[in-house]
C-alpha cells in the first residue's frame, strides 16, 4: 500500500492519464505573476514588467525573466507598493486559497497604511445625491442653460469699436 502511494505522489492525474509532476527551476515572470493571481491576465501582467512596476531585488525586470524560488519581488499598484517572497514555483494559474503555499506576502505595514489612507480619501463615504445628477436635476440644469436673455451682448462690441 505504501509503495502505491508513493508511486502516485510522483505523477499527477490530468485527462485520466498519468503524467509525471513537474519540478520547475524557474518561471517566467509574467506567467507567475499571472498563475499566483497578481494580476488578472497574462498580458497585463507583461505590461507591468515593461513600465517598471515589477522589482527583483530592486531592479526593474522584463517580461521573460525567470523567477527562482527564494526570490523577493516588489509590485507596484497604485498607492502602495506591494512585496512577495517566492516559496515554490507554478505557471498554471492556481485557486486563491492555494495562492499562500506558492507566495508569501512581505509587504510593509506602512504601505497597508497607505492603502488604507487611499480608501478612506475615496468616495466611499459620498452622500446620497452628490454624484451623477438626477433626471429632474438634468431637467432644471437644461432648463437654466436654455433661458433666453433680452440682453442685446452685440451692443457691447458696438462700444468698443468706438472708443
């Protein structure tokens, strides 16, 4: 029984079939970012590289740099910036709960502070009827617009021209 265990602690089931698991020694960076949830596509993740929003080690990556296991990257979003540990590798996108095996977050708490600071600025807290204007607001605001002056403004140019 033992040795059937491990027999099939060393393959994976995909399709129903067996295949041997893979030992990754590196992964892209924009694939991993992808696969530990970092950012939504693929392609956004490769943007991030080529803006420099993506640190390893302090120094601004590409694309189709490798990430090895034991690495610390920064991820600039937004306010904050945002600082993970790589504890195992993976290039196929994972289930959020499963995230934290792959990743560790090392992320400052002065930048969750400001993450917070953020939110709280935001318009989160916005009273009912300060934002878009109602169908009876839009009316009034047109209706004020449109009102038509008895004032004669091509008397004035008239004046100028004299003087």
């Amino acid at each position: 029984m033992f040795l059937l265990l491990k027999v099939f602690s060393l393959y994976s089931f995909s399709e129903a079939v067996l295949t041997p698991k893979k030992i990754m020694a590196e992964v892209r960076v924009d694939k991993f970012l992808w696969a530990m949830r970092v950012y939504k596509t693929r392609t956004i993740a490769a943007d991030a590289c080529k803006n420099g929003r993506i640190k390893l080690n302090g120094i601004e990556v590409k694309p189709s740099r490798s990430f090895h296991v034991g690495d610390v990257f920064t991820v600039r979003k937004g306010p904050i910036t945002y600082t993970y540990r790589i504890l195992q590798l993976c290039e196929h996108r994972l289930g959020a709960k499963l995230v934290p095996d792959y990743l560790r977050d090392e992320t400052p708490q002065e930048q969750l502070e400001l993450l917070e600071l953020a939110r709280m600025a935001g318009n989160g807290n916005r009273d009912r009827g300060t934002g878009r204007p109602t169908k009876k607001d839009r009316r009034e605001i047109e209706s004020f617009i449109s009102t038509d002056y008895d004032y004669d403004f091509d008397s004035l140019d008239d004046d100028d021209e004299e003087g």
